[in-house]
C-alpha cells in the first residue's frame, strides 16, 4: 500500500518503496549471490514498476528502502500479510522480500527498524519471518536477533523446480521489548564506527 | 611470522568466543560456509577483534574478513 511510514535508527533508515526505486530493486533481485534464496524476477524494470503500481493496491503489504541517512540505498522489505490471527495471538504478519546489497553493514540495523515499524508504527503483537531451511546464514541472523523457531514448513517453496523446508521464525511484541536494548547497543556501535568513517551521514 | 602466528591463534580463540562454539588449531572457518557465522555474529566479531588489537577496520575491510587468514591480514594492514 503507499504508506508513509518512516523510522530512523542511527545509521540506517526504513522508508517507503517507490517507483523510482524499480531500478535499484531490479538490480538487488537479479544478482546472482543476492538471489539464490529469492524467486526469480524480471530483470526489467518496468515489471518492477508494475509490481510496485501492484503493490500499492495492496492494503496488508508496507515495502520499505532501507538506506543510509545519507540517502544512498541499502536494500528492500516487506512487512505484508497484516491481519487479526488467532493462530498467532492478535495482529501478526511476515516479514520479508529481505535483500541487501552485498557487504551492506545494515542487517543488523534493518532488522531492529523492521521491529519497531511492526510493534510502534502497525501495533502488531507479532511479526513473523519464512526463511528456506536452506539459508542457513539468515536462519542463524535471526536466531542471533531473538526470533523463535514457531514452525517447520514442509515444502513450502520451489526454487529452480526443487522444493524446500522453510522455517518460520517470530518475534513478539513482549519478547522484543527484551531484547531491544542488547541490539540496539550493537547497532549504536557500529552506527558510531561508521559515522567516524564519514559513511553513516 | 612469529607475530603472525600468534595473531592467528589470538583470532580463533576471539572467532571461538564470537561463534559461541571451540575452533580446533588448524581449523579451516569460512564466512561463506559456517553457518553460525551470520550478520550479528560478524558485527560482535568485528567489535571483540577491535578492542583486543587496539585497531580499526574500515566499512570496506569489515566486510572482508571472512576467514582467520583473512582477518590476520586486516590486522596487519590496520597496524600499519
């Protein structure tokens, strides 16, 4: 949906995904190490304008750019699929479409603005994330940042014609709370390191 | 290459502690390939290696220090 939602940490911020984004989009998606987890994606950008014309119609789905507060462009994602759940205790969604350049210090950072959009700006109790059994480096980021393992998704996604697990991880809004203050120091560090760089701002 | 040496083995026992797991001597550890060598681990690491040599690592090195040989190498350009 066209939000307008914007939440700044030290280094990184998340703002809305526009359509001026596409090309940057494009060219994170289509890159073959940056990719191997995703489905595949039109190296056009006017598709990616499409999906992003798509996109805004959609009520349940914020997209977000996560850059530096300089501007320049680190990555792309998802907090889609907003509802009331019972199965998972109140309001809830899944974060993803997760992509980052290569060698972008913002994961850390991006992922503590994906919680405080999901828990301060959308009020959910929960937000949660699929991840393929198979990346094993982003199942370990976010078990390094709190999640809990809710369930195993059998076969739940082909990649290259084979199907694969995935594992659904969550973060409620009471266990964040926990564990903010430990992450947010992590970030406040480096967000520091990299403004003594002169490329934080 | 005494020095080095030295460096090398202070790196894995820093790596140990940022994993939360032993590195065996001779060990071969690869970003690419331990999987509990993920964004978050490599952010402590990058801080614990840091504080212990009293050194520095640019945006551009930290994402190169993928493996001991590696970060031992960082060192070393680091101190000049």
């Amino acid at each position: 949906m066209r939000h307008e939602i914007t939440v700044e940490g030290y280094a990184f911020r998340l703002r809305p995904l526009t359509i001026a984004d596409a090309e940057f989009v494009v060219g994170l998606r289509t890159d073959p190490i940056l990719s191997r987890f995703i489905n595949p994606t039109s190296p056009y950008v006017e598709d990616q304008v499409a999906w992003t014309e798509r996109y805004y119609q959609r009520p349940d789905d914020c997209s977000f750019i996560c850059e530096r507060l300089s501007g320049q462009p680190e990555g792309m994602v998802s907090i889609y699929d907003i509802r009331d759940d019972e199965a998972y205790n109140g309001k809830t969604a899944e974060w993803g479409r997760w992509i980052l350049r290569s060698g972008s210090p913002a994961a850390l950072e991006c992922a503590i603005l994906v919680y405080r959009t999901a828990f301060e700006k959308l009020s959910l109790d929960s937000v949660y994330c699929r991840t393929v059994a198979a990346n094993k480096s982003v199942v370990a980021f976010h078990t390094s940042t709190g999640l809990e393992t809710r369930q195993i998704l059998k076969d739940y996604v082909v990649l290259k014609d084979v199907l694969h697990d995935s594992i659904e991880q969550i973060m409620t809004k009471r266990h964040w709370w926990e564990i903010r203050p430990s992450l947010e120091n992590k970030a406040q560090r480096l967000a520091k390191k990299l403004s003594s760089q002169g490329v934080a701002s | 290459m005494q020095d080095t040496m030295e460096d090398a083995e202070r790196v894995r026992e820093i790596l140990g502690v940022a994993l939360g797991k032993t590195i065996e001597q001779g060990a071969t550890v690869r970003r690419d390939t331990e999987e509990a060598w993920d964004s978050v681990k490599h952010v402590e690491l990058v801080f614990l290696l840091e504080d212990e040599f009293g050194i520095e690592f640019d945006e551009e090195t930290m994402a190169e220090l993928d493996s001991i040989e590696a970060i031992v190498a960082a060192i070393n350009r680091a101190r000049g």
